[in-house]
C-alpha cells in the first residue's frame, strides 16, 4: 500500500501597539508540505512501513513577542522534515504490536536563549537554533480484549541536538536540546 497527501498552510502574524508604533508587526508566511509512505503485507498478522513527511510551524505570537516589548522580528517558521521506518504485529483483533526508528531534522527551530540579552529584556529571548535533529524509537501496544474495552502504552525515547547553529555566539553544535522527553 502507498499513500502521498500535500497541504498548504498560510498565515498572518499581526500586533499592533497603539503606544508605540515601533513596535507594530505583520508578517504573512506560506509553504506547502507533503507526506508519503509505503506499507508492506507479506503476511495478514504483519506490516513494515516506512514514511516521510514534511512539517511548517509558524511562529506563535509568544514567541515573537516573548517579554516586555522585545518583539524579534527576525523569528522563521520552522521546517521539518521526518523520516519513520517500523512494524507492526497483529494478534487477531485483540492486539496489536507497534515498533518504529524515527529522525527529525528541523531547520530554524525557535529555542530561547539566556545569553541574547536586550535593553528591552535582560532575561534572554526566542531565536532560531538553524538546524537541529531528534531521532529515537517509539513502541505502542494496543489491546482489545472484548468489545467493549481498549487500551493502550506506549514507550518513546528520543535525543535531541543542535545540529549546525546559525552563527557564533548561539547555541553551538552538539549540544543537546532542553525539554526533550525521553
């Protein structure tokens, strides 16, 4: 069995600030992605599947806007391109068995960074990282054991890392990414 899909997302970012008109902002993004895979039967209890997929992420206003009045007007949407190669095993109707390796890579994550320090903010602000990966495996066990109840668990682990940073001075190569659930 394959499978291709495409979408297209468009959006528009707009503050106003009746105070202050140095700190209006507009901006439009667009970008169409797509989605393929392949899945293969070679028995009716057995699946292998591999799929790729392509993620746009605009901004959120809190991150153009992360304190204060320090709007950073130079935030990209992040890009994503995703890889997945797995199985699954089925038992009857009652189970279910899913395994998977994954690698994300994303160009222009938006991370925050202590060390940006402005005027406006002493604290830091949001910037993008430029290229970072997340890869890892992820398990899920379904159970139906009647009619009337299911359940499920699952297991992932994943490391994420800064892969090429943008210039000197921001988040160098190989660091590990914060607040990646494993």
């Amino acid at each position: 069995s394959v499978f291709y899909g495409m979408r297209h997302d468009f959006a528009w970012a707009s503050i106003k600030d009746n105070l202050n008109a140095l700190n209006n902002y507009s901006r439009r993004w667009r970008d169409s992605t797509l989605s393929t895979g392949a899945v293969i039967h070679p028995v009716s209890f057995w699946d292998l599947f591999a799929n790729y997929s392509q993620g746009f992420r605009v901004p959120a206003i809190s991150e153009i806007n992360s304190f204060n009045s320090d709007l950073n007007a130079t935030i990209e949407p992040e890009k994503s391109d995703s890889y997945e190669i797995g199985t699954r095993l089925r038992y009857k109707d009652l189970s279910q068995l899913k395994t998977s390796l994954f690698l994300i890579d994303i160009n222009d994550e938006i991370v925050f960074d202590s060390t940006q320090l402005t005027a406006a903010n002493p604290f830091g602000r949001n910037l993008n990282a430029g290229k970072t990966r997340r890869y890892g495996v992820e398990n899920r066990l379904d159970v139906t054991p009647i009619s009337e109840f299911s359940g499920y668990g699952s297991y992932t682990w994943m490391k994420g890392i800064i892969v090429e940073a943008p210039l000197s001075g921001m988040p160098f190569n190989d660091r590990e990414l914060g607040q990646i659930p494993q």
